[in-house]
C-alpha cells in the first residue's frame, strides 16, 4: 500500500478509491427490480417453491416464489406467487392487537344460571 507522504493526517490512497465507491453503491435504484434463489436442500412437500427471494415493485417489497411445473403438453414452466413483505407480520399484529375480531363468540357471555 502506498501512503501519502508529507502529511500524517491523509488517509491511504487506497482509501479514497474505496470511498467513491461506496458513494456510487448507495445511489443504486432497485425499484422494479427482483432476485431469486434456488432453494437449497430437499422441498417438504412437492408444492413448495423451487426458487425464492424478493422483488421491489414501484418502491414496494414483496416475497416471491417460483415453482418450475409441467404443462399436460409436458412443456416446462414456472408457476409465480408474490405476497408483500409486511403482510405475515400485519396480519399477526392485528389478529394480537383484535384477538376477537374475527371470532362470533363473545369473550364474556351473559348466562342466566342463577348460584
């Protein structure tokens, strides 16, 4: 490594190639842009994804899955299912937060048994 000479105050010159660097990795855009890996290991069931990662539409995040299936025509191709990120972690706040929303029982029922 070369350092500047004179001045112990100036950083390496290696350092500052690194520093525009990092500057040009955060002005990176992943909007409409999306990943996906092949699922290591062995699927629990046959209906599991093949592939998953996640996709940001118009600034929004979601999970995605693909699936690689076979036409009746034996002609190969994937089957894609895509859910928001937050939607796991929004529907158990709610359900905590209400947690006799969804049921048609009473929590406290009135009887008339008379002790």
């Amino acid at each position: 490594m070369q350092y500047l000479k004179g001045n112990l105050n100036h950083y390496p010159v290696w350092h500052k190639g690194l520093k525009k660097r990092k500057k040009s990795m955060e002005q990176y855009d992943n909007t409409n842009k999306g990943v996906l890996f092949k699922e290591q290991g062995q699927k629990a069931e046959e209906w599991h994804d093949d592939y998953k990662g996640t996709i940001d539409i118009e600034g929004v995040e979601y999970w995605i899955g693909a699936a690689v299936r076979k036409s009746k025509a034996g002609i190969p191709y994937m089957k894609l299912n895509v859910r928001l990120k937050e939607s796991k972690a929004a529907e158990i706040k709610e359900s905590l937060d209400k947690p006799y929303a969804n049921k048609h029982v009473d929590p406290l029922p009135e009887d008339d048994i008379p002790f």
